[in-house]
C-alpha cells in the first residue's frame, strides 16, 4: 500500500501522519501510532478492549518469522478485508484503534532519570585529591574577594 492509498482509506477518518516503518509505513494521528501498514496487510492497534472485535470477524494478531521462530504481536491485529470496502465503519474501527494506542501510552511508565552527577575539573579534583574540600575552597574564595 503507498502513502497516497493510505491516505484516500483514512479520510473518513481524519488526518492521519504516515511514516516509513519497517517495510511499510507507520499510521498515526495525534502523535500515536495506531497502525501498520506491512506486506502482510494493514494491522490496528488492540487491547483487551477490541480484540474481541477482531476475533469475532476471524482477524489474526500480527506475526512475523525469525530464523528460529515465530513471532506474535498481539497489541496488532490485522483489519478485516471487507473494511476497505466501508470507510465509514474503518473510520470507526481506527477511533477504537487510536484508543487503544494512548490507553497503552498512558500505562507506560515514564521512565526516570538519574540527575547527572556534577562536573568537576581536573584542577578541582587534583585539590581535591590534596585534602581541601570543595566547599572549603569556595568559602574561602569569597572570604579572599570580600577584603
């Protein structure tokens, strides 16, 4: 599927940002990427919420081959065939697919960041090294400028 198709099929829709991914293209709105487009065909983004939407049209996680198995992404489900014929249901099926992206946003944790340690100079440590605190040095620093 090349960006223009991708674009006339999520009109309904609304804007959607489309970015090459993998062998294929990324699909978001809003800054969240809720589908694929691969090789294999077109897969949404699922949680426990709408995969039992797929399920019932017989739709199947999205899966690929390694060299020694296979793997299943089950938070991709491909969209069934006759969707691409209703881009007023698809429309609907992506709103629950966008869902489904910031529902698993919002679950993730913002990873937390050490503070970084502070610089010191190589002079700095040198004295350091030599017994003199660096708060010491500071203090007598603005003793010597106050005179």
């Amino acid at each position: 599927m090349d960006r223009e198709f991708l674009i006339d099929l999520f009109a309904d829709f609304g804007p959607v940002t489309i970015r090459k991914m993998f062998s294929g293209h990324g699909i978001s709105a809003d800054g969240t990427n809720f589908a694929l487009s691969l090789r294999a065909g077109l897969y949404f983004r699922a949680d426990d919420q709408t995969i039992p939407q797929f399920e019932a049209e017989g739709s199947k996680p999205f899966q690929y081959q390694t060299r020694t198995k296979t793997v299943t992404v089950n938070s991709y489900w491909q969209l069934p065939a006759r969707l691409f014929d209703d881009s007023e249901e698809l429309a609907e099926w992506a709103r629950a697919a966008l869902a489904a992206a910031q529902r698993a946003a919002l679950r993730k944790r913002p990873k937390v960041r050490k503070a970084a340690k502070p610089k010191v100079s190589s002079k700095a440590a040198g004295k350091a090294v030599a017994g003199r605190k660096p708060k010491a040095r500071a203090a007598k620093a603005r003793k010597a400028s106050r005179r």
